[in-house]
C-alpha cells in the first residue's frame, strides 16, 4: 500500500494545482479559490509525511489499532495510549480521508484499522451514569479500561458526525447518537451547586469541575444531530448548554475560562480550543436556525480569540492540540462567512511547525521536548490534512 499511496500522493499533487509541477515546490501558482496553490499542495504533502511518522513511530505493531502515548517511550509508560490521544489519531486519519481523490482513498483501509482500536475503548456495560460510552484506557484483553471522561467521548461522537457527513455511514450517525445520551448524563441536575448545570468533566470521583469543553463540544454535538435529524430536543439542548456556559464561564475579554468547580472557583486559563468549539457551534447554530445574532457571536469570538492568540503573540504557548481544534473550527466558521483571515493564519502556524518545531530525522513534531506526544503529531497531521482540503468541504469540520 505504501507504492500506491506515493503514487495517490502525486495524482493528488497534479490535481492540487492542475499540472504535474515538481512536489517540492514551494512558491508560485494559484488555485480557483484565489490562495496559492503550491501551499495547498505542500499541506499535502506535509500531511502525508507526519502522518507516515505517526504510524512508522507510534502505532503498535499487533494488529490491535492502537498507539503508544508518546515516542521514544517512557520506561514507565503503559503499553497504549490513552483515549484521548487515541480519539485524535483517529480524527486525523478521518481526516486525510478528505484529500483529493485517490489519495483520500487511500486512507480508507488505515481509517477502519483505527476506528477497530477506538472500541477497544467501549465501555459496552455503561459507567457511573449507567450509559456506554468510551473508558479513557483500552479494556480487556488490551487494557482494564478507566473512568470515562465526557470531553473524550464528544470528540469521537463529533467525529462520527464527520464520517457520517462525508460518507453517509449510518452506523457512525447512530453511535454519535449514543454518545450525546452519554453526554446528557453527566448534566448537572444539583440546585444546590454554584452555577448549577453544565456537563462535568468525567465520571471520575477525585474531580467535580464543569467545563467549557465538555459543555461546549456537547452543544455542537446537539446542534449537528438537529442539522442532520430535525430533531427539536437536540436544538434545545444545545441552546441550553451554550446558555449555560455563556452565563458562567464567558470572560469580561469575550473568551471563555476552563471550568468551575463545586465551591464557585472558576479556572479563569483561556486556551485556545476552549474558543474553538463555542465559534464553531455558533456558527452551525446559525445553520440551524437563520439567527443571525449566533453568527455575529461566533465573528465576535473568532476575532477575539484572533486578536488574543495571534496578534498579541500567545499561540506558541498553547498546545498543538488544542490550537488544531481551534484553527479548524475556524475553518467551519469560514466555510460560512467566506475570507481567508483564519486560514491564512493557520497556514502560517502549520509552516512554522514544519520549520522550527519537527524533528526532520523521525519527521515528528515535539516543541523542543525530549518526547514527542501522540496528541501532537496527531494535531499537526490534522491541520496539514485540513489545510489541503477544498474550501467548501470545511462545512463538515468541527
């Protein structure tokens, strides 16, 4: 497969910019869209190589569809990784799907290998809530599994919504369905708390926060199912959750904090995808609904999430991962009001990690650190595979 995807790689090059220019080309040319081509060919290839280290460097080797956490590997590490990392691996294997033709293709059988090792995470018997949904370790026979964590299980549920977006596939739909009855269940139905509502963060005893990532990706969620279903108790539920999380974690700057906790203390830390998914699902609540005081909110939050990251020069503090969740919602938010602010941005970010932060001996991305991370070539595999897509076909991203 690796022959027929380097040939894949060359086709979708050829289409990429409409002539079989030498792939190492960097400057020159332009697509219809008006962006320079030859950049939209180089995410291409950039995204095929850090997905090829990825595999070459952390997925396991017995055919179970899993990774290891991080390379080189501690001596303390578990055999696999967390869900988490995991889940984001799978996203950006989804997301190569969605690469011009051929190559797209290619990655279809590398998508079915991941997603097998995605339900050696289902907690089929349900946790504390009674509901199934994805532990944050692998169960047996690969793993004993862990406490679920409600922020993991959306990101796989958004990502079902994806695949179902882009193929059709029902079984994706109804299990993304599945997860947002998990999700339902970790509501906060106490009147006694401070701030009562909100999902909290995981099912664990030894944390009570509720936070904007796992209200927030809730909310999406909700809101694609309404879009895809019709269905009136996803629209309120969603306008619930974006309520919530406004009146409680929104900042006076018009950025959103991580949580707050039992006793009323807010973690008042604003990282990046913490703007990105309430953007994101502000912009499909336009969609669903024609208001447009939610498409003006989700502008508001995307220039001012701009303004705070880049412009005054905190995006190289923030994790890859969460900027790629940030930069892609963006993406969406883009795919609706045209421009090409945010892409540019992103383009620029994606460039400065090929330069400065990837190893080029192993081809893996570790921000100067001894290890590089599964979440961040994961990140950076998706933001290369985005960034190639046609502008349109963002619509489906999260």
């Amino acid at each position: 497969m690796k022959f027929t995807r380097v040939a894949a790689t060359v086709a979708a090059l050829a289409c990429v910019v409409g002539t079989a220019a030498p792939a190492d080309a960097e400057q020159g040319g332009a697509d219809q869209g008006g962006a320079p081509a030859v950049s939209q060919r180089t995410q291409v290839r950039r995204a095929v190589a850090s997905y090829d280290a990825m595999q070459e460097h952390m997925a396991a080797s017995d055919g179970s569809g899993l990774y290891r956490e991080r390379y080189p590997s501690g001596a303390d590490d578990r055999t696999y990784s967390f869900e988490w990392p995991h889940s984001q691996a799978h996203v950006a294997t989804l997301d190569l799907t969605g690469l011009p033709g051929a190559l797209g293709r290619s990655f279809e059988d590398d998508l079915t290998d991941v997603a097998r090792g995605q339900e050696h995470f289902w907690n089929a018997d349900g946790g504390t809530t009674g509901l199934p949904g994805y532990d944050s370790y692998p169960r047996a026979p690969y793993g004993g599994g862990g406490d679920m964590f409600y922020d993991d299980n959306e990101w796989v549920a958004l990502a079902k919504v994806q695949q179902y977006l882009a193929t059709g596939d029902e079984a994706a739909l109804g299990r993304a369905e599945e997860i947002f009855e998990l999700v339902v269940s970790g509501w906060d139905t106490d009147p006694s708390h401070p701030a009562p509502g909100g999902v909290f963060w995981t099912q664990a005893t030894w944390s009570t926060d509720r936070n904007t990532v796992s209200t927030m990706p809730g909310a999406q969620l909700a809101t694609r199912l309404y879009l895809i279903t019709g269905e009136r108790d996803y629209l309120d539920w969603a306008k619930r959750m974006v309520g919530w999380t406004d009146e409680h974690l929104l900042a006076p700057n018009g950025l959103y904090w991580d949580n707050i906790k039992l006793d009323g203390t807010i973690d008042r830390t604003q990282w990046s995808y913490n703007q990105g998914v309430p953007l994101g699902t502000y912009t499909l609540l336009f969609e669903a609904t024609g208001d447009q005081r939610y498409l003006k909110k989700a502008k508001a939050i995307a220039a001012a999430s701009y303004r705070y990251y880049v412009t005054e020069g905190r995006l190289a503090d923030q994790p890859m991962f969460f900027n790629s969740i940030w930069f892609k919602n963006l993406l969406l938010l883009e795919s609706v009001t045209g421009g090409t602010k945010y892409r540019d941005a992103m383009a620029d970010y994606a460039d400065h990690q090929w330069r400065t932060e990837r190893a080029p001996a192993t081809g893996l991305f570790n921000a100067g650190d001894e290890h590089t991370e599964l979440l961040e070539q994961a990140a950076m595999v998706q933001i290369y595979a985005t960034l190639a897509w046609p502008r349109k076909q963002a619509s489906i991203l999260y």
